[in-house]
C-alpha cells in the first residue's frame, strides 16, 4: 500500500506538471518573434520606363498587380516577375492619368482622375478555378460603373489629386482639380419599387481648400474626408451629407519643419496613419466628448524609425501595418498593442512603394534601383503584447482607454480586444464575495462541532455537511441562476433583514438560554444545544421574509431594485455578485469546514484537559490553547477553499450576466477567467490569437491555484513549527 501510495502521488505530480507544459506549449507561440525574409527580386514587371502608381496582391499572394502612370496594370507573378496579364484602365477615352488612388483595400477599388475633369473606377478580380486539382488564377480588371468615365469637373479641369469609395449602395468620389477645387461627387442608384433599376441620383458639391493640399484620404463609410496640407495640417471633413460637407476640425498632426510623407487609414477606416519626414508614424481618430461631438485626437505614437517615412501598407483584416523609409528599413507594428514587433534593414536601396498581401503573410517592396523585391511574413499574434493584456488600451469608437474584453464581432472593422484584466478582477471578486460568505460559516460551524458539539451529534452534522461537496456545481449553478436569482430580487429587502436579524435572535435566544433556571437546562444533554437554534433560524427566516414585503411597499415604492439605481444610481443585475457568492459560498464551505473541523478536532486532548485543570475557561482555551494549535489546518482550509473559488466555472457560468466590467458593486455581475474559458473555447479557431490567450487565461488560473497552495503549504508549515511546542 505504501508504494501504492507513493506511485499516485508521483503521478499526480507528474500529471500536473505535464498540464503545465502544454498550457506552456500552447501558449508561447504567441510571443515568437516576427520573421521576414526574401523570397525574389527581379525587375519591375512591365518595365520601368513609366512611375509605379501602386502595388496589390490577390489572397493566396501569387498573383501581383502593378499601376503605373500610363494607365496600364501589369498582372505578375510574384516569385519571378513573369506577366500574367495586361490592361489598361482607360480603354474606352483618349483622356491621360494625372491621379490616381486605390479605395479601401478589402474592395480592390482603383480610381483614377484624367485630365479632362472624368473620373474612372475600376475593380481588380481574381478567379480561381482548380483544373486537375491544381490552382489557377485569372487575374481581370472590371469596370462597376462602366468604362465610360463619370464627369467630376464640369469645367473640364484636369483632376490632379483623387480619393474614392464604391460599394452596392453608393459611390464617392473626392477630386482636385488643378486650380485648387476639391469637389465631392457621390453616385446613389435607387431601385424602384418594383425591384428593376431604378434612376440614378447623383450629388455635387464643392469644398474650400488650399493650394498645399498634399493628400486625400476618403473612409470606407464615405462619412470622412480627410485633407492633408504642406504644413503638417490636417483637416477633419463629416461628408455624411453630400451636399453639405461641414469641416470639423483643423489639427496639427506634426510640427513644422517635419511634414507629412505618408498618410494612410488603418484596417476597418476608423484611425489614419500619419507617417512624417523625421520617420515618426502617429494614430488619429475621431474621439466623442460628453456633447457627443467627435474630435480628431492623437491617440498613440511609433518612433522606432529616424528616417523620412516612404509608404504605409495596413493589413486588411488586422490593426497591424508595414512602413518603410528613406534608410531601406522596414517596420512591422500594430496599433492596438502598441507594439513594433520587427523592425528590420531591407537593403541599402531606397524604398519607393510598398503593399502587403491580404493575409499579412507576404508584402513587396520596390525600390530606386528598378527592383521589385517579394518578402515573406511570418507574423501570426501581432496583437499580444503585455500592454495589450493588462494595461489600459484605448481602443477604436471608444471615448478613453480603458480595460476590455471582447473577443468577437460581426462587423469586418472589429479591432479584438484582449484584456485579460477584467477577467482576473471578476475572478477575484467572485472569490472574494464566495469566502466573505463561506469563511466565517465554515470556520465557526467546525469549531462548535470539533470542540462543543456532542460526539453523537457530530457523527450527524460532519457527515452530512461533507456530502454537500459531492453535490455537483453545475446543480448549484442551475439553481443559483433559475431560482435564487429571481428569489433575491424579489425578496432583497426581507434577504438584507434575514441578514441583520438572524444574528440578532440568535444572541437573544442563547441569552434567554442561559437565564433559564438550571433543571430545565440540564435537560437537554450537553452538546445537543445547537439543535434548539433550528426553530429560532426558521422563525427568523420566516419573520424577516414576510416584513420584507411591507418594508418594500413602505420605504422603496415597492421595487428595491429600481430604487437603487434611481436614487443612489446603484446599477442592479438579476444575476450578480451577491448571488454568487452565496451560491458559491454553498459549494465552499464544505471544503474548509471539513479540513478545519479535522484539524480542531486533531489537537491533543492532553492541551485541552492541561488548560481546564490549570482554570482556564472552555472558551479561554479554545482561543488560546486549540485553535493556536490547529491554525496551520485552519489556514490550509482557507487557501485551499480560496483555490476551489477562484477556479470554480459552472457557478459562475451560469449565476451571473457574464459581463466582463469592472466594478465592485456587489448588485453587478462579472466575468470570470474559468466562465470565460468554459464560454468561448468551443468557438475559437484552433490555433488562433484567441485560441491561445484561452490557453493563458488557463496558464494564470493554473499559475494562482499554484501559487495559493504554495503559500498555504509555507505558512503552515510555520505555523506547525512555531506551536508544535504547546
């Protein structure tokens, strides 16, 4: 039996250490260090007689587009350069090109401004097709708005600067003209109400500018418009009116003599990248104040880079970008982290365009000696930083920084926010409310029955108070959140009189108890007093559930609840801290009354009988000879029922909203690290952010029961050392 014994320890402990090592397994991935390396580099596909405009890649990053100034795109294959395809975007005008923009990079738009005052919007396409299960990419241009161009200019001017956004439902076009007009022309078809095609409503209208307009930046939503001027000075349009457009603020986004080199809008249209000439790249957006007004607010800096800021490429799904300059290094970062994860010389040729592939795993970068160059991207968890996980981070839309978890969304612009900081502070709050509840319960429960209550009466109360740990959790929970919840919120007034009034009549009966005459006490046989409290709880219990009622009518207008967030502006959840905790309570206290009652009731009876026949009273000697003595068994309760709380998952899961605030109102609900796991796991991608930042928050609830247990084992240890002597 002794090896029998030994061998199940052993394998306990190696058990436990192996959970570890593959919490660890899967978790350090997510702070591999970035790679990028290249792949190819060959001259520029279609020559380089004409200006590079701009670079795409279609998703699997084997197909390459390239603009140029002539008006032709260049379909090429990115591991030699070879052509793929050819076209050109103004096939059906004799106008030329004199601007160019692309729109929101997920929607592979391509606007261009001609110098008779047309606009021509263009889509890049890839078809793929599988011929004897081998992959094969078509690339096309297609035209949504026809090849015809659409008039932006009555005048005729040449458009020498131009931004645009197109989807279903409308079209934006945003041109400078060269004399100085910057004119905004949206394109709206309304259906019929028959469902054919209806007429096309078109909006004009003009807005005044400078003539040191350097750059036009339009948001997907077509409800910004951003103007940059020589001068670092950018201008904040609302363009949700068409045919008002309303400037709604001038800010300096740099100092002179820096300028702005780059300008672009990260992932989802919500912030904009200023990168400027001394190789800084700063986050603006829109911020709401209390009036509900938006202002443009500087949110977060990068300055890993010294030298003039070439391009910004954004990753198209992700809050990450690239950003290259004069020196030929190139940057990797994420905004939302706050991080610059690779930071890296490419080659001592300047830099002159850049784009990345859809999937962020791939980017090409031309340079001034006539080369394009294909890189790979090994960069998987850019989100993960230690700011990003415990500090404050002020996200996209949100009004301040602040500490959030929300790990999904339908919208395609959804920045992931990973703060694992209110799911520590809702475990901990639901620990700290279930042991506020269940350590003076357990604790005095097992020293009057270790020490006062009869051996019969113990061989009942023990017994059944440890079958409570068998009862499932998921049970409590199931009735936690279906019955209790509902029962506290209509009761909460009689719950909080119960509160003050049992305590109350039980001091008054154990009083009244000790006043009665000696024969009618020595009935009742010593140890057995406990069962005479039964009927005084019940009575308390049922006199303070039926006052709860009038109490209610008479004080709060009959809804406590409502009360307290009306007048005291207490928010009040049905499912909350405190019905948690009492649930939880419930499953706690029979862990630490068992390990405590074992340990009072383990302490020599030598100490005891030595302390009476010395004169001590019963109560003297429970409090300074026996529980002295039983402390380190005391203490091991506790931490250990500290444990059992803060992993719990089905109580938690199921007795509150699973809100991850926090807030210390005990009428709020929470987020725990365990419900959260139990919740989101089965929906994660295998091998994902999310899916691996699950994995840490079962690495920190690991690291914590550890760390209780460890303590709990030192302090015990001392505790048996420093009263092993009485």
């Amino acid at each position: 039996m002794r090896y029998m014994m030994a061998l199940g320890g052993i394998s306990v402990i190696i058990a436990i250490v192996l959970i570890a090592f593959y919490l660890l397994y899967v978790v350090l991935p997510m702070f591999k260090p970035a790679r990028i390396e290249q792949v190819a580099s060959y001259p520029l596909p279609g020559g380089a007689s004409t200006e590079t405009l701009y670079y795409a890649m279609e998703e699997q990053h084997e197909i390459g587009l390239r603009v140029t100034a002539d008006g032709s795109v260049v379909f090429f294959r990115t591991m030699d350069g070879s052509l793929a395809r050819r076209q050109f975007l103004a096939e059906e005008t004799l106008a030329n090109f004199t601007a160019f923009a692309a729109g929101d990079p997920s929607q592979r738009l391509l606007a261009a401004g001609l110098d008779d005052g047309t606009a021509l919007l263009a889509l890049h396409e890839y078809h793929v097709t599988y011929p004897n299960d081998v992959r094969v990419i078509a690339p096309r241009i297609d035209w949504p708005l026809g090849k015809i161009p659409v008039k932006v200019d009555e005048s005729g001017r040449a458009i020498t600067m131009i931004a645009a956004q197109s989807d279903q439902d409308q079209t934006t076009i945003a041109a400078l003209t060269e004399d100085y007009r910057l004119l905004l022309v949206n394109r709206v078809e309304e259906e019929s109400f028959l469902g054919d095609e209806g007429e096309v409503k078109i909006t004009k209208s003009e807005i005044p500018v400078t003539d040191k307009v350097t750059y036009l930046l339009m948001d997907v939503e077509h409800r910004e418009l951003y103007v940059a001027e020589r001068g670092g000075i950018i201008s904040y349009y609302d363009i949700s009116d068409k045919a008002e457009p309303k400037l709604t603020q001038r800010v300096q986004a740099v100092t002179t003599p820096t300028e702005i080199t780059s300008l672009a809008f990260l992932s989802g249209g919500i912030s904009i990248l200023v990168g400027d000439s001394h190789g800084n790249i700063t986050q603006w957006f829109p911020v709401r104040d209390a009036e509900n007004n938006y202002t443009l607010e500087k949110i977060r800096s990068f300055n890993s880079q010294s030298a003039r800021i070439v391009a910004i490429a954004p990753e198209y799904f992700r809050k990450g970008f690239l950003a290259v300059d004069d020196d030929g290094y190139s940057g990797i970062y994420h905004a939302t982290a706050h991080r610059t994860v690779k930071l890296e010389k490419l080659s001592d040729n300047k830099p002159t365009r850049l784009a990345i592939a859809p999937r962020a795993n791939a980017a090409l970068v031309e340079n001034n000696a006539g080369m394009l160059e294909f890189w790979r991207i090994d960069n998987e968890h850019p989100e993960i930083s230690w700011s990003s996980i415990w500090g404050k981070v002020w996200y996209e839309s949100r009004e301040r920084p602040e500490y959030i978890w929300q790990s999904s969304s339908a919208s395609s612009d959804f920045e992931p926010k990973f703060s694992l900081t209110p799911l520590v502070y809702g475990t901990l709050k639901a620990a700290f409310y279930a042991m506020l509840f269940a350590v003076p319960m357990a604790i005095m429960g097992a020293i009057y029955t270790a020490y006062f209550m009869s051996a019969r009466m113990r061989g009942i109360v023990k017994p059944t108070i440890e079958i409570m740990e068998a009862l499932p959790t998921v049970i409590l929970g199931f009735l936690a959140g279906l019955w209790f919840a509902p029962f506290v919120e209509q009761n909460m007034p009689g719950l909080f009189l119960c509160l003050f009034l049992l305590p109350i009549s039980i001091i008054i009966a154990a009083y009244g108890w000790s006043r009665l005459p000696d024969p009618v006490r020595h009935k009742i046989p010593e140890g057995w007093e406990a069962a005479l409290l039964l009927p005084v709880i019940i009575g308390a219990g049922v006199i303070s559930f039926g006052l709860g009622q009038p109490l209610e009518l008479a004080l709060f207008a009959g809804n406590m609840p409502m009360w307290l967030t009306d007048e005291l502006g207490i928010t009040y959840d049905q499912r909350n801290s405190l019905v948690v905790g009492l649930a939880m309570g419930f499953a706690v206290i029979p862990t630490i009354f068992s390990i405590s009652e074992d340990a009072v009731y383990g302490v020599p009876r030598h100490l005891t009988t030595s302390s009476l026949a010395l004169g001590a009273t019963p109560w003297q000697t429970m409090v300074r000879v026996v529980l002295l003595t039983a402390s380190p068994g005391i203490f091991s309760a506790i931490m250990i029922g500290l444990g059992r709380a803060v992993g719990e998952t089905m109580i938690v899961l199921m007795a509150t909203g699973n809100t991850p605030v926090m807030d210390l109102n005990i009428f709020e609900g929470f987020r725990a690290l365990s419900a959260n796991i139990a919740v989101e796991m089965p929906e994660s991608e295998v091998g994902s952010t999310h899916y691996r930042i699950l994995f840490l928050a079962g690495l920190v609830l690991f690291l914590a029961t550890f760390m209780f247990n460890t303590v709990a084992e030192i302090v015990r240890q001392r505790l048996r050392v420093k009263y092993s002597s009485l």
